[in-house]
C-alpha cells in the first residue's frame, strides 16, 4: 500500500481497493491489517494520517464483514 520513495499519503479508496482485492484470495479470518514497515520512512504527521485512514477503511470493512 505504501511507496517508501513517496511522500504521497494512500486515499481510503486504494487502501480499501487494495484490502476487498486481499479479501478475494485470503480468508477473512487470516487477514490482518497492520502498518508494518511501510510508515517507518513518514514523518509523524505522514504516520498519524495514515493511519487514521488505515483505521477508518479497516472498521467499515470489518462492518460489512460481520
């Protein structure tokens, strides 16, 4: 989801694209969405706001899933 060589900060949209896409090939129950290490390059500011995006996309996912 994240391009370490961009400041750029992924839209809910790709990151949700990104995750429905996942979701076709992994188990629901074996997926799991977490920064990792993409954020360790970001500046705090960079970092927070990913992920509250991440967070965001993550609970209406999780919604729709349960």
């Amino acid at each position: 989801m994240y391009d370490i060589h961009s400041p750029r900060v992924p839209k809910a949209e790709e990151i949700e694209h990104l995750l429905r896409k996942a979701l076709k090939v992994v188990p629901k129950e074996r997926l799991w969405v977490n920064p990792d290490c993409g954020l360790k390059t970001r500046d705090w500011k960079e970092t927070i706001e990913q992920l509250q995006v991440m967070v965001e996309v993550t609970k209406k996912l999780r919604a729709e899933l349960v």
